[in-house]
C-alpha cells in the first residue's frame, strides 16, 4: 500500500496536467505511462550495461545503440533544458517507444500505432519530470501500487460494466491458484494487465528459480502470459504495465473473445484468472456457437465462464469475479451453467465478497469462483467463504481498516485444498468446515443439486440469532407514566417562573 505522502505526489503530477490543459484522465494515464515506460527502457539498458561490465563482454541485445545514447530518459535526457527536452521526446524519444528500436514482433509496438503524444509544451513537460522524478519506485510493490493508484484514477472505469479490480483482491485471487512456473495464464477481459502483473509477480516471489532456468525464463517472457481486450487505450496501458514489471513479451491481443471470429483460442490455458464485464448483452449472432452450447444466453457474465471453460486446457483452473446473479439467477441458462460447473466440471469455491468492494465505481455484489475444468464431474463438496470484510472502509473512501478477512481465506481456503488433494476422510472435513454457523464451510453437491444449483451464500450460512429478553409490556407503560409525571412537573415550574 503506498503511503498518503506518495499519494500526494502523484496527485501533484495529475494537477500539473489538469493545468496544463490536459484534463482527460484515461489521456493523463497514457502520458504518464510513456515517461515510465522510457524509463524503464533506460533502467534494462542500465542493467544489461552492469551486467556486460562485470563479465567484460558486449552489451548482449542492448535497448539503445551507441548513436542513441541521448535517447535514454532517466539518466541522459532529464538533465535536459526544458526547450531540447521536449523536442527530443516528441520527435525522437516518442518515436523510439512507439517503434521500440524497430523490433516489429513486439507486443507494445503493436499497440503503440495510434499512441499520440500529446503533452503540449516544454515547462509542462519539464515539470511533469521533475515531479516523476521526486517519486521512490525503486521498490516494486511501490511500483505496481503506484501505477495502481493511477488507474484508480481512471473516470471512464465502470462504463459497459467494465470495473478495475482492486489490487488486493487480484492478489487474494492469486495467492488461492498458485501459480507454477510452467502455467499458461490468460486473462480474456485482461484490461490494464492487473491479473497477469500480479501473476507474474507471485511466481517470481515464489519461484526464484524461474528466471535462473532458461527454459522456465524463456516461459515465462515469451509464452506464459496471455490477454486479450477489445478497447485500445486500455490495451496499450496494459502492454507497457507488463513491461514496467519485467515481462519481455507477454502475448496481449486486441480481441473480442467471445465473438465467433476469435473461436480459435481452445483448450490453450493452464490458468485464466478474470473479472469480466458484468450486466453486458450482446447479439447471439455474433456470440461463438460452442458458447452457447454451454448456456444460451446474450448475458456477458454467462458467457464469459462458457468461455473460461472452453479455453482451458483438461485439468485447467479458474478463478474469476462474478456478480452476485451468476449464483441464483432464475433462468435457464442460468441454472444450466451452474449444473454444468457442479455436475460436470469441479466448482471448488465460491467466496462471497462484500458489496462495497467495487467503490467508488458500484456497489454491486459480486463474488469470487474457483473451479477446474474435469468434462468428467469432480465436485463432490463446494466450499464457501462469507467475506465480510477486505481491509478497507466499504464507502467511496476505501480508507484502510483493521477488519480483514483475506489472509483467513487463503489460510483456510489452502487448508480445504489441502484436505481434497491429499484424500482425506470425510470425517476431518466435516469437523473444518462442516458448521454452517461459521464464515468457512462445506456444503454437499447433493444439496447444491437439490436448491436448483444455487450457489447463494446465503442459501446455505445457518444465521445465528440471538435472543433478546424484553421487560413485560407493563414495565415500559410504568416507566411512560413517570416520564409522563416528571414532564408534567417540568411544565408547571416554567409556567410559575414565568
């Protein structure tokens, strides 16, 4: 979590572009990211540079050549006056980035076509550095919290039922599949990249081998991360986000996964990890037919898990965000999906999230859904978790809190993984996870099955209310009468006083 002094130094920054007469937020976001994008560039030359030097060799596939030197951002060209520092980023610098040294396979490049710079004079340029510049992001939680905040930023998220993903809750969502280092991940709605980055950042914390390895390295900046999304803008900040965290060449797409042009990609995921756009409908005609075979339905939320599970290679998880209506939803395609994850899929969870989660965007309840794709059954109990709170004031403020139940649920959640993987007796469940009264517990496919495959919290959680004694009707009418005596008294010295 950055600190309010970081945060304020970011907010400086989006002031100095609201003055400078650049007011759109998603516009400020990109400008911003082409400065840390170039000095992210300078930082790998900075690293690929040490590392030649220790070892006397060449700059082995150097950033910048020799006659581009003045081009490296953070190190050459911030010294700059303000006049030559902006003619050098728009006409070369930019340049540089939207080409990326000419390397056309790139996946930033490809998105990089329609980038506009469109900072419009030197001292607002000059100013905007300097402020970068004042900013830590040596550390990468910094890093990926800062531009995190950023994005929180973005006024446009919540159109088309399109929500940023809080952080910490991308992170729980992690931290619940574990990734390993010959997963391939996608994120079909994949926005700004936050799963993907999050992803990526678990594995290299937890595999430190990972970029020791050459083949697991070679995994990893080439063939591990995939995504796909269908508005541009979003695409290009997500491309440079993965870039900013150290990923080579992850393989972002522009794509509308659900249409029936794009109903290649099957059975090619390990891993998707997603919060798709809820409350969408579409036209069933241009929906991909195998799709709809799942669940007919022009919902997005449907189809996007139709999808989730055509994607996913035998053997594939998932864990995505869904709105509360995927879980009790009356129609017949909802059911029909629901019956289809429990009979013949494995659902392995369903964690209930706190409608406040998505604030100041919406308010909408949503949850999270954890399952593998078996074609084959596999869901002998599903777990669920009542999340009632995530660490933050659950108003627009999103102000830390002490209440959080997030390292309970993976705690917990690991804990019931561990009791089905390990195949042990039906006894040490029940005894974890069998009271209902609890915020963690099991509940029987049989009677998912029997509910009509409602998947509601509240369905199954056993309320525990508490009995409350009242004083006899007589009492309260006792004590009114003395209230009513004390008044009358109060009254007759104000009328005697005046």
């Amino acid at each position: 979590m950055i600190t309010g002094e970081i945060k304020n130094q970011v907010d400086q920054v989006w002031n100095a572009f609201w003055s400078g007469g650049v007011s759109n937020p998603l516009s400020v976001i990109e400008q911003i990211t082409y400065l840390l994008f170039a000095k992210r560039l300078d930082e790998l030359h900075i690293a690929k540079e040490s590392q030649a030097n220790m070892l006397g060799d060449e700059i082995e596939d150097p950033i910048f050549q020799p006659d581009q030197d003045h081009l490296r951002w953070w190190s050459r060209f911030k010294d700059y006056e303000p006049e030559r520092k902006f003619d050098v980023f728009k006409d070369e610098v930019f340049a540089f980035i939207k080409s990326l040294n000419g390397r056309a396979g790139s996946s930033y490049t490809r998105f990089m076509k329609d980038a506009v710079f469109i900072i419009p004079n030197p001292a607002l340029l000059d100013k905007v550095v300097n402020l970068l510049d004042a900013i830590p992001m040596e550390d990468r939680d910094t890093k990926g919290d800062l531009y995190e905040y950023m994005l929180s930023k973005i006024a446009t998220a919540g159109q088309n039922g399109q929500f940023r993903t809080p952080r910490h809750i991308i992170k729980m969502m992690v931290e619940l599949v574990e990734p390993n280092p010959k997963d391939v991940i996608c994120d079909p709605a994949c926005g700004t990249c936050g799963f993907l980055v999050s992803a990526a950042e678990y594995l290299e914390d937890h595999h430190k081998d990972i970029l020791m390895d050459d083949e697991l390295k070679e995994h990893f900046h080439h063939h591990m991360f995939h995504g796909s999304d269908f508005d541009s803008s979003m695409l290009r900040i997500g491309a440079m986000n993965m870039t900013l965290h150290g990923i080579d060449n992850p393989l972002i797409v522009d794509r509308d996964s659900l249409s029936q042009d794009h109903a290649d990609q099957r059975n090619a995921y390990t891993l998707i990890l997603a919060n798709p756009p809820f409350k969408g409908s579409l036209d069933s005609d241009a929906v991909a037919k195998d799709l709809l075979q799942v669940s007919k339905t022009k919902k997005t939320e449907l189809l996007f898990i139709s999808l989730f599970l055509k994607q996913l290679k035998p053997g594939g998880r998932c864990a995505c965000i869904v709105p509360d209506g995927v879980l009790f939803g009356s129609s017949k395609a909802h059911q029909q999906l629901r019956q289809t994850l429990v009979e013949e899929q494995k659902l392995d969870a369903v964690i209930s999230m706190p409608s406040g989660v998505f604030k100041p965007y919406a308010g909408v309840s949503t949850a999270i859904l954890i399952f593998t794709r078996t074609d084959s059954g596999g869901t002998d109990k599903v777990w669920f978790y009542d999340m009632q709170a995530d660490g933050l004031s659950l108003d627009d403020k999103r102000d830390s809190i002490e209440a959080n139940d997030i390292p309970d649920i993976i705690e917990k959640y690991k804990q019931w993984n561990s009791l089905s993987l390990e195949g042990e007796s039906r006894g040490e469940g029940e005894k974890l996870f069998g009271d209902k009264k609890a915020k963690a517990f099991a509940v029987d496919k049989q009677d998912i099955a029997d509910n009509k495959y409602d998947l509601s919290l509240n369905r199954y959680k056993e309320i525990e209310y508490e009995e409350v004694v009242y004083e006899p009707p007589l009492v309260f009418l006792d004590q009114l009468d003395a209230l009513e005596i004390d008044i009358q008294k109060d009254l007759k010295e104000l009328r005697m006083m005046l």
